[in-house]
C-alpha cells in the first residue's frame, strides 16, 4: 500500500462525480469537457494521466492540498495556459509534456522531487522561475522547449541533468551557479543561440558542446583555428589556413 496516497486521507464527499474520479484523496481521472477547470479541495494527488489529453482544458486551479502530480498528469493538454505549483513537492515524469499553450511557469521552493521530460516540448514556453529550494533539473526537463529564452538557476541546483535544454534555439545567455557540481551530457546540445554563459570554474566549456559558446573550445581542443575551426599551415603551423589569423595558443 502506498503510504504516501493514503496517509491523512480527507473524505472529499463534495464534488460532481460526472466530472472527477477521486480515490482516497487521489484524482484518478477528470471526466469534464470544461476548459477552466477546480480541483475539489482535499486531493492531494493528481494522478497518473488524469488529465491526459484534455483537448479543453484551458487552465486548472489546485488547492493548497495537492502536493505530488503523477506521470503524464496533463501530458498533450495543448491548450493549458496557466498552472500554479505553490505547494508541490514531486512532479512525475512527461507530467506537462507537450503543453504547447504554456508561457510561463515557477516551480516552487518545496518542489522534491521532478520527472524526466517533465516539461519537454512545450513549444510556447519562454519563461522559466526556479526558486531557492530546488536541487535538481532533471534529465529532458526542457527539451525542445524551442522559444525558452529565460531561465534563473539558483544557488541550490546542484546538478543539471542530460538533454536538459536539449533544442532550446531561442535559450541565448544562461548563468549556471556555483553550486552546480555536474552537467549531464547534451545538456545544451543544439541551443544554437546559446553564447552568453557563465559558469563556474569547475565546469569545463566541454559541457556546453552543441552550442556558439562552445565551438571554439572544441576547435581549440582538436587543434583546430579557434576564429573559424580552420586548419594552420606553415613552417610552425601559426597560420590559420582559412582566415589567415595567427595562432593564440
């Protein structure tokens, strides 16, 4: 037995039961065709794919008493515009995946625990809030999120995953904190505007490859013109063969 969904269970006895499948404090399924939608107060779950594939909705309101959003919760509901998180703790794999509506979202202090793809493919998303509090961006977390253009990383993420903002073509400046000890491999690959970076000095260049920041670290590293990636020619090789600019290091 799940501990988490049957510890402190309110009896939810006041809500329309054509709409919501409500189970022991959990959201099983929403039945409704509404597009603004309010969970009863006293779920504390929204469950696995319980509002998948909503074509409708449009926005949902939460109470104070949902604290964990299940895989796939709202995946493919294209037209959700407005989520607010305040009391979330755990927020399950693809859980707002393809919420092509979505603009802006916070994620919220106490937030725990965050799926991977949790917001993958939310083409409309520009603007990320990570509050103080949240120790990880979890691997695909914004991937492919093609107009994110601003993110703030606070000083509590320690750990940026794999594919994180894997395909983020508008994404053109980031300050990754110094507590970030590791970035996961193509955390950054195909931001192809991303070249304004700071970072501390313990993660290397090497970990935004796929991107203009990076390129000319990785020309550099495979012996390459640092200016173009062209080949040097000469005597001593201090030539750059295709912009002619001397060698710099």
């Amino acid at each position: 037995m799940d501990n988490y969904i049957y510890s402190n269970v309110v009896n939810i006895t006041n809500y329309n039961q054509e709409e919501f499948e409500i189970v022991a404090g959990k959201l099983i399924k929403y039945k409704g065709q509404t597009s603004n939608v309010i969970v009863p107060d006293g779920v504390s779950i929204i469950g696995e794919k319980a509002f998948y594939k909503c074509s409708n909705l449009i926005q949902i309101t939460m109470p104070n008493s949902v604290t964990k959003i299940e895989e796939q919760a709202f995946y493919q509901c294209y037209k959700l515009r407005e989520i607010t998180l305040d009391n979330i703790e755990v927020i399950g794999p693809f859980a707002f995946s393809e919420c092509n509506e979505l603009k802006k979202i916070c994620l919220p202090a106490c937030l725990k625990s965050i799926g991977n793809w949790a917001f993958s493919m939310c083409s409309e998303l520009e603007d990320v809030i990570i509050e103080n509090g949240v120790t990880n961006i979890s691997y695909g977390m914004f991937n492919n999120c093609v107009k994110l253009k601003n993110i703030s990383i606070p000083n509590t993420i320690t750990l940026i995953e794999g594919c994180a903002f894997k395909d983020c073509k508008n994404l053109k400046e980031i300050i990754v904190p110094q507590s970030v000890t590791k970035i996961g491999d193509e955390a950054f690959y195909g931001c192809s505007n991303l070249k304004n970076v700071i970072h501390p000095n313990h993660i290397k260049c090497g970990s935004f490859s796929g991107t203009p920041y990076a390129q000319p670290y990785l020309w550099k590293l495979h012996g390459k013109c640092e200016f173009c990636g062209g080949d040097f020619y000469g005597l001593f090789k201090k030539k750059c063969f295709d912009c002619k600019k001397p060698k710099s290091y």
